[in-house]
C-alpha cells in the first residue's frame, strides 16, 4: 500500500499516476507518482537491503508555485 504524503490517500500502486518510469537507487526501487485526489506529486522508495530489511518510505516533492496574473 502506498499512502499520499499530502493528503494520506491509501492506495495500493495502480491507484496512482506514474509519472516516470521507475529507476534504482542503491537498493531500492523508486517510482514517481501523483496523487489522483491532490495531485500532489512523491516518490515511493520500496526495497530490501543486504541483511534482508525491507524498507518502504515516499518523499514528498515540493509542489510548483504558480504565479497569478495581474490584471
């Protein structure tokens, strides 16, 4: 199960969008995805390690600020 770390939507992984495809980082799996409810976007880190750990954590990607137009 992977949970939005914006909104705490719980889904499992076909419940949100991938943006990217999923790359390795020393021994995790990372996939980029966006929440269907905030839009928010994380990347989800899921892995086991050498001694046979399994760790799964998100991190939250800053979110874009838009600029409004003046009028």
């Amino acid at each position: 199960m992977v949970k939005c770390p914006f909104c705490g939507f719980e889904s499992d992984e076909s419940g949100f969008r991938i943006l990217r495809e999923p790359w390795r980082f020393r021994f995790y799996t990372v996939k980029r995805f966006e929440c269907p409810k905030c839009h928010g976007v994380f990347q989800f880190y899921s892995g086991v390690s050498v001694k046979g750990k399994r760790s799964e954590f998100t991190i939250r990607i800053k979110p874009r600020v838009f600029e409004r137009k003046s009028s």
